[in-house]
C-alpha cells in the first residue's frame, strides 16, 4: 500500500546538517509542534503545528495576539449580524479556531489540525457539521484545504463521522488515543492520522502503579510500549494511516519514539531536544524494525468489539473521558475570555 504524504521527513530535512538531537529526530521522523505561539513555531522549523482549546487559551491571553482576537470577533459579527449572546461567543471561538490556523500555516510548510469541540463527541452528525463549517470557513478565507487536518476525539461517534469525512476529501487528526482499539477502528475507518498520547499514558500506570513508577522509562515506559505496538501492527498490515505520538513526558519517550511517521512536541522539550547530541537520538522505529516484530493478527472491528474492547482497558477508558473533559473546560475558559472581549 503506497504511503500517505507527510508520513516521513521532508528530502531537505534529511540531508540538512545533523547538528543537534533535533535535528537527528528530523532525520527520520516529522516533527510537529504542540502549540498556538508563532513565535515558538518560527523558532523550531517544524513540519506541521497542532492546536487545541487549552493552546489557544493561552495564546489569546498574550497581548501580540489581540489583533487576531479582534479580528476573529468582527470576522464572528460580520457573519451574521445578527448574532448574540451564546452564539455569537461560539461564532468567535470558531472564528479563532480557523484565524489562528491560518496563521499557522504561514509559518510551517505542511498541515495544521484544527479541533471540532469535545463537546460534540458523542454526535456523530453534530461533528461532521462543525467539521465541514470549519472547511468552509478556511476556504472563504483562501487556505489551501489540503493542509487543514480536521482534529476529533476518538470516540466510536467521532470515528464514524472520521469515516465519512475522509471519503469526502477531508483529512482527519484523530485525537485522545490512549488505546489499540481506537487506533485499529480509526485505521478501518481510513483516518489520515492518529496522535497516540504517550505521556497521559504513563500518567496512569504511575498513579495505578506507584511501586513499578522508577521502571517505567525509554522503551519501558507503557505509552512508548502502545505507540510502538500501534506503529508495528499498521506498518505489518499495510494501513496508511499516519501515526503521530503525543503528549511527551520526557525525552526518554521521545528517544524511544525516534523513526515514527511523526511526533507532536511541546516547544520546552524541542528546546531541550536542540541541546541534545545527535548520537542521543538514533532511529528506533522503521518499517523494517515493524517486519520482525511480533505484531497481533489483523483485528475485524465493529462497534460492538470497539466498545466491548474499551471496556475491557480501565485506563484508555478513563483517559479518554478526561481529555475530553479537560478539552471542553478548556473550551468554556475561551468562551469566559471572549465574553470579556465582546
């Protein structure tokens, strides 16, 4: 099965100068960085720039980023007029959404994931809406569309409408995915890209498992064992699905990552990265490390094995339901700041 786009690094990034363990990290894997700051993303050249609620909470409260606010809210009234109170407060949160996306996209050279609400995660028709307003909104504004990757919890509602929104031409970022049934359902359902949450898992088994917490490092550690069991079980069964590790604890998950298709990083540990040696960060993970591992026979999902096998893992269950919670009080804070604003 031939490769999606943007699952390994760029020509130019492999034959840069391998000064530094970022750059050793680029050599074998895209790297993505977590967060709204422009100012980060110029810094650290990454491929492509992931958002959420939280990110963009913290870049709106910064004051280079009020012309943008306000762009975002005459972009909210300009819509429709008429609009107020709740609406028009949800009218700016999507307006900042897409506007900030947009900006991000001037300064990386591939995609950007602009996140449908938490709230919405259990809707499948509510998701696929938001979903094709945030295309259209990025459209009116003359972005490529190509570049916009549509980013939704990994709810079974959330990839069902991940399954209709990719066969429509629309490229989903599925996100919160802390187990193999999510990513085996997301790959059925044909997701442009996964973002497995790394650190969130070992959060757990650490608080679950407080005597076993000094083992967990390197390829130790129960969210580097998931992204690298993900990683093997997709490449083995030819799926295109792109898998993106999250939510880095420390550089160990990192080092142990290095080789997947890409890693979404906070701008603290690409720093720390930058500091680094290359010989720190040798290649782990590769299509040809897949093909000798041992790797579970190809699963038949349907709802019905999806929920039963969610059931069945206590901590990608708990997990997921408090990311979606934290995004979604994220969400809620936004809506607090735009108040204010209007």
């Amino acid at each position: 099965m031939a490769k999606r786009e943007a699952d390994s690094p760029t020509p130019d990034a492999k034959k840069a100068k391998i000064a530094s363990g970022l750059d050793a990290l680029k050599s074998c894997t895209s790297v993505v960085i977590d967060t709204g700051d422009f100012e980060k993303i110029k810094e650290f050249a990454p491929e492509d720039a992931t958002t959420n609620p939280s990110l963009i909470l913290a870049a709106v409260q910064m004051p280079q980023y009020e012309p943008l606010v306000k762009a975002a809210i005459d972009g909210a009234k300009a819509v429709q007029p008429a609009l107020a109170g709740e609406a028009l407060v949800e009218e700016v949160c999507d307006q900042l959404a897409v506007r900030f996306g947009c900006e991000i996209l001037k300064v990386v050279p591939g995609y950007c994931s602009t996140e449908v609400d938490a709230c919405l995660s259990f809707d499948k028709e509510a998701s696929l809406a938001k979903a094709k307003k945030f295309i259209k909104m990025y459209k009116e504004l003359g972005v490529d569309t190509s570049r916009i990757l549509i980013k939704l919890g990994s709810t079974w509602e959330s990839i069902s409408a991940c399954e209709v929104l990719q066969k429509e031409g629309i490229n989903c970022n599925m996100t919160l995915l802390f187990s193999f049934a999510q990513a085996v359902a997301c790959a059925e359902a044909g997701a442009f890209l996964i973002s497995p949450f790394v650190g969130r898992i070992l959060d757990w088994f650490k608080k679950a498992h407080p005597d076993k917490a000094a083992s967990y490092s390197g390829k130790a550690d129960p969210g580097v064992m998931s992204v690298t069991n993900i990683y093997n079980y997709y490449k083995t069964h030819g799926y295109q699905t792109i898998v993106m590790g999250a939510s880095f604890r420390n550089m160990g998950e990192i080092q142990a990552l290095a080789g997947c298709d890409k890693l979404t990083i906070s701008p603290g540990l690409l720093k720390e990265l930058s500091g680094q040696s290359p010989d720190a960060v040798p290649r782990v993970l590769s299509e040809e490390s897949a093909k000798s591992a041992k790797v579970d026979s190809k699963v038949e999902m349907d709802e019905k094995t999806f929920r039963w096998m969610m059931n069945q893992d206590a901590m990608a269950t708990e997990k997921l339901h408090e990311g979606l919670r934290g995004f979604h009080d994220a969400l809620c804070k936004l809506k607090d700041v735009v108040r204010k604003k209007l």
